[in-house]
C-alpha cells in the first residue's frame, strides 16, 4: 500500500510538473513549403532560437512540393477553421493577396519600426510586398530566374552565352541541329511555362509595357503581345523545346537536362541545391539572363516573405522570431539554411555554393526585376492566363486570338472586381 | 425496487416508479451515437454548404453578400468551364458505366472457380482499389510522362514509336488517359461485386439449363444475368455515383489541363472553392454534383431498402 502512495505521489508530482511547464512554453508554429533537404538544413536553426528562448518552442510544419498551386489551400483552411500559424511563409505579389484582402493577416508596419526592418532587406523586396501601402510581410528570400545551361553541350558546339535574343535563337537553332532540344518546360500547373512567355512579352513589349500589361493598366490586345505569343508558338513549333510538355510536372522537367537530351532549363537561383540534391556536377551547370534588348536588362525575380496571422495568439512571439530569423547576425551562422537571403550584408560563400554567390550579388545590386505573372495577377486570372498559354503551346490558338482572348480575360475578370 | 423507512412503527413500503424505457424506443437508442454523429459531421455542413450556395464569399472573410439563385445560375447560364466541366463528367460516367463493369464481370466469371490460383488472381485484380488514388494519379502520371514514362518508352521498344504520344499533355487524349487510370483502380469493386453475386446464384440452375440442352452462351444469357439483377443494381449505381464524383484522379494527374480541357465538377468546385475564393459559387456546383448523385442515388437505395 505505501509503495502505491509512492507511486500515486510521484506520478502526480510528475504530472504536475510536466503541465506547468506546459503552460509556461508558447508554442510557435511556422508554416514553410520548404522541402526535406531544406528542413533538415532548418532543424540547427530552430533549435538555437529554441535554447535562447526557454519560454517559446518553434516548431516548423512544411507543405512540400506543390509550390504555391497547393499551399494557398492548405494556409486557407487552417485559417478558416480558426487554427493559423503563428508565422508563415508566403511569396510576394498577389498570391498573398486574398488572406491580406478578407483581413486575416496582420499588418507589420509597427513592427517595421520596433525592429527597422528597411535597413535590413534589400528595399526591392519590400516595395514587392507592400499593399495599401502597408507591409504585411517581412521579406526573407530574394529570388531571381535566368536559364541555366549545360557547360558541357554549349562547348561541345561551340557556343557562349547569348548577349541579344537573336544569340539567343541561335543557340536554339544549333541545338536543333544537332538532335538536342533547347530547353525542357514542365507545363502542368502553368507556372514554370510562363517564366518563357514572360521573358518573350519583356523582349517584345519593353520594361515599361510590361509593367502596365501586369498592372492591367494597358491591354493585352496589343502587337507587341501577339508577337510574344508568336515567339512561343514559333519555339514550340520549331522543336526547341522538348515536345508533350503541357502536363508535364515541373520537377520532372529537369530530367531531359540531366541525361543531355535539352540543354537548359528555366528556374531560379534554388536550382544550385536542386543540382546537389540531384547528384549532378555543379561545375557543369552555369545560368544567364536572358537578353532582352532593352535597358537595362530586367530579370524575373520576386520575393518570398514572413506573414503573421491577425488571429494568431502570439503576434509579439511572432515578431521577435522573424526579426531573429531576418538579422543578418542569426544568418552568417547558418549560410546554407539562408541561401538567396534579402538581407542586406549576408553574403553566401562563393566556395561553396558559387552560384547562389552569383545570384546574391544581383540580387542586392540595382539591376532591375520584373515579377513573374503569377505573383502579378490573382489565381483566377493567371488560370486565365495559363489557359490562353496552353492553347497556344497546343496549337489549338493562334498568337493573335491569344492576345484577344487574354484582354478578354483581364476586362472580366476587372468587371468582377467592380461588381 | 423498494426501501425500508427505518424508525417507524410499522415498516413503511415506499414503491418508486419504475422507469421503463418503451421497446419500440431501444432500436433508436441504439441509433442515436450514429445519428448524432452523421448529422453534426454530415448533415449540419451539408446544409451549411447549401446556406452558403446562396452567396457570394470568398470563405474567409466575416462578410457574406446574399445573391439568390445567382450562383446557380451563372454554372449552366454563363460559365463555360462548369459546362465543359459537367460534359466531362457525363462521359467519364459513361465511360464508368460501361468499361470497369464489363471487364470487372468478365474477371468474376473467369476466377468464379475452384481454380489453384483463383484467390490470388482475384487479390492481384482487386489491389489497386485497395490504393489511395492520389498514389495512384501519381504513379500513372510518371507513366505518361512522354520522355521517361513506361508507357512511351515500351513502345519506342517494340517498333511502336509513332504511338509514343504526350499522353496528359494532349487536349484531346489528356482525359481518355485518365479514365485508362480509372479503369486500372476499379475494375476490382464490380469483380468483388459481381464473385459475391455468382456465388449466391444456385448450382442447380445451371444443372437444369444444362440437362434441357442449354450451352454456355444460353447458361450466361439466362441463368447468370437474371441472377445477377440486384448486382447489377449495385454496381451501376456506384459507377454513376463514383462517375460524378470523380476528383482525386483528375486532380492528381493533370490538374485539369491541359488549358480547362479535363476540368469536372469536383475538381471545378475544388479550384473555384479553395484557390478563387469563391466559396458560395463552390458550394452551388457541390449542390448541383450532390443532385446528380442524388437523383441516380435515390433508385439504387429504394432498391437496396427492398432487399
């Protein structure tokens, strides 16, 4: 009998003991699409902020793989059933739009202040994310995209990084020749195939165009737009891009680029982790803007931020732990968990990832940026968008009817909005 | 039940009513735990859903903008894709109807028999009902794949190389292909189905047809198919249900593209719900899926509640 009040006693003091510490530890959730490399990168990072912070545990959830096609949804119904994260990532531009417009995320101008923030990121990210006005993120990834090109197959043909978009064609045209594809597209979702049209309506429409074009202040209906549309049409047409690629998964596009059968590929500066993960020779992998004819050279970049519930319990908690995550100091310490960082002075080790090294220095220069349609336009409207582009890959719409079709798109869609 | 009141004279015998519960209630005690259950998770957001039909949201927002019938009408009055949507579905139905009962009955009839390897070949062909099918949407996505999928690749293999097709990124074989999936993963259940009829059907009859003279044709055409009536109700009526219902596949596989061309109802309602913020126009197109069923459901059950 006394040893069962021992043992009663114990486990009632343990039980005791281990709920007060419960209660006395906040637990922070933060929500990433980072993937398990990534993550795992991650893991030293929370658990140092974890040990300096006794009295919060972040613990990080991650919706991996499906880019922003998937984890809009999954953001949404945690936010609808009423149990957000504290802290969580999102890209810039209009796919942070509908959580900003139904209210659900907490603008930060008061904290832009407490921690001065604008002296901390490059001021580019922040201008991308402001709404109203005001910022409802705090920028943490500065994300450029170029093509980036076997080494091995440019030399074996003789052939250097082009410095107008008829190099460019050229390039394509001597790949061709020689049974190998251009360049690989994983059209389904739409996304990655839409990196190439942005890149036609930049060389075709100019910088100022294409701003208005993706502001809707212009219309699509236009020459310059038919002309992109053509371009793509003509490169599809022409065999430069490997064939059947409409529904083709974005990460599976890669593979043709591996085994030498297309000879770049379109993606961002995340692909030099792509690369290791892969087990492919990074020295055999190099990347360039592609030339637009215009300047200065724009690029597609976008950056991809911190959000903060408005329900989230623990705002401060939350606030404290972006800015320790956004500080330079927190990133020195862990270079490969914050590569294509938009913090101001962290500079990524050219030894051990050059490219991102190489990114890193464009990124946070003056060299101009436009965002890719996708962070520009709502999800309804780059559906749109994405439809007119397969019918125009397909074959099944012509560069002109193209232009029309998406004018028509933008006018309902802004008559909606009205409405 | 009764008690004693202690420090009277004469013990006092003070009856308590007893609480009966009346038979004919039991049988809905019992269902009480179910029903409470189906209608807080079933019904309560089915009517929910019908409630928020009636307006315009976006589902995340504390504001709801009542616009009437406006929703339902916009899905067959202005908006081509629910249309092209709901075309879809009535092929795949069709298609569901016809392919996956033919060769699920074909499958019972060749493994209804005592046959060494008969459990296993009926395990083999029923396992992928068995499969998630988002698993299954992705495992035949990389199949298709036109540059390192089985499929192109067994081709280009044996000669066939003009057959090599960008199967899901072809506007007009994207769907065909997919339902190519559908078939893969249900042809089990009508097998299933249809064993579990074959063997409730008499050997007796089959004796009789055989000594009046009956061959094997006649045997199928007059004593397998008539016993076989109320499988047939079954298996039909789920192949419509499941026909309209259709989403993981879809969704997994092409993600309704190329362009809207494999748009159907599910997935339309998954991308007008949960990425357009459209929850009230969602919910009409869940209600108009949900009538469809209904409608083909409701024979299936009077049917079912008979037997």
């Amino acid at each position: 009998m006394r040893g069962l009040k021992i043992f009663a006693a114990t486990a009632l003091a343990g039980f005791v003991a281990f709920s007060g510490g419960a209660e006395a530890k906040d637990t922070l959730r933060l929500m990433t699409v980072f993937d398990a490399p990534t993550v795992k990168l991650w893991e030293p990072v929370l658990a140092a902020y974890n040990a300096a912070n006794p009295d919060v545990e972040v613990k990080m959830e991650t919706v991996a793989g499906s880019g922003a096609a998937v984890y809009p949804d999954v953001l949404r119904t945690s936010m609808a059933s009423g149990d957000p994260p504290d802290v969580f990532f999102m890209w810039g531009g209009e796919i942070a739009g509908p959580f900003i417009k139904a209210g659900q995320v907490e603008p930060l101008d008061a904290y832009y202040e407490k921690y001065g923030w604008e002296k901390v990121v490059a001021p580019w990210t922040i201008d991308r994310i402001t709404r109203d006005g005001h910022k409802y993120g705090v920028p943490f990834h500065a994300r450029g995209m170029g093509l980036w090109y076997r080494v091995d197959l440019f030399e074996k043909y003789g052939l250097s990084e082009p410095k107008t978009y008829d190099d460019l064609a050229n390039i394509c045209s001597t790949f061709k020749k020689d049974g190998i594809y251009c360049a690989s597209f994983g059209g389904k979702f739409g996304w990655q195939t839409m990196r190439l049209l942005d890149y036609f309506t930049e060389t075709t429409c100019g910088p100022e165009e294409h701003d208005k074009l993706n502001m809707l202040q212009s219309s699509w209906n236009q020459p310059c737009v038919v002309a992109a549309y053509d371009r793509m049409a003509q490169w599809v047409k022409d065999g430069w891009l490997v064939p059947d690629f409409l529904n083709v998964a974005p990460n599976d596009a890669r593979m043709p680029v591996y085994s030498g059968d297309a000879a770049m590929v379109f993606e961002g500066g995340w692909f030099e982790g792509v690369l290791k993960s892969d087990e492919q020779p990074l020295e055999n992998y190099k990347f360039f803007l592609p030339p637009t004819g215009h300047t200065p050279v724009r690029y597609s970049a976008f950056p991809e931020q911190w959000m903060i519930p408005t329900s989230s319990k623990h705002k401060d908690q939350a606030a404290a732990l972006i800015n320790w995550m956004t500080i330079a100091d927190t990133q020195k310490q862990y270079p490969e968990a914050f590569t294509a960082s938009a913090t101001i002075g962290v500079e990524s080790d050219c030894a051990v990832a050059p490219r991102d090294c190489e990114w890193k220095k464009l990124l946070t220069s003056d060299s101009a940026t436009y965002p890719p349609t996708d962070q520009a336009f709502t999800k309804e409207l780059i559906d749109g968008f994405f439809e007119v582009q397969d019918g125009v890959v397909a074959g099944k719409i012509t560069p002109a009817d193209a232009a029309a079709q998406m004018q028509a798109k933008a006018e309902a869609w802004k008559a909606k909005q009205k409405s | 039940m009764s008690e004693i009141t202690l420090g009277a004279r004469r013990p006092v015998i003070v009856r308590r009513r007893r609480w009966r519960i009346p038979v004919t209630a039991i049988p809905y005690l019992f269902l009480a735990p179910a029903t409470l259950w189906y209608a807080a998770f079933l019904v309560y957001p089915m009517l929910q859903s019908l409630y928020v039909s009636f307006f315009d949201w976006d589902g995340l927002s504390p504001t709801m903008t009542f616009v009437g019938l406006e929703n339902y009408i916009n899905i067959f009055a202005v908006d081509e894709v629910a249309r092209l949507a709901l075309w879809n579905n009535i092929l795949w139905t069709i298609g569901a109807l016809a392919l996956p009962t033919f060769f699920g009955l074909m499958l019972a009839l060749a493994l209804n028999r005592r046959a060494p390897a008969s459990t296993l070949f009926r395990t083999i062909f029923y396992s992928p009902a068995v499969l998630p099918l988002v698993a299954v949407g992705l495992i035949w996505a990389w199949m298709y794949n036109p540059h390192f999928g089985v499929v192109n690749v067994t081709l280009k293999a044996v000669g066939l190389r003009s057959w090599a097709n960008g199967w899901l990124s072809n506007y007009e074989m994207a769907l065909p292909a997919t339902f190519v999936t559908f078939i893969w993963s249900h042809v089990g259940f009508p097998m299933i189905f249809y064993l579990a009829g074959l063997q409730a059907i008499s050997k007796d009859y089959y004796e009789a047809a055989t000594i009046d003279g009956a061959n094997a044709f006649q045997r199928f055409r007059h004593v397998t198919m008539p016993g076989l009536a109320e499988t047939h109700v079954i298996v039909l009526s789920l192949a419509v249900i499941n026909g309209f219902k259709v989403f993981d596949l879809v969704y997994t596989m092409t993600y309704g593209g190329p362009g809207r061309s494999t748009q159907v109802l599910g997935t339309w309602m998954y991308f007008q719900t949960f990425q357009y913020y459209h929850a009230g126009y969602g919910s009409a197109l869940a209600w108009v899926i949900a009538a469809i069923v209904l409608v083909i459901a409701i024979p299936y059950i009077r049917r079912m509640s008979r037997g």
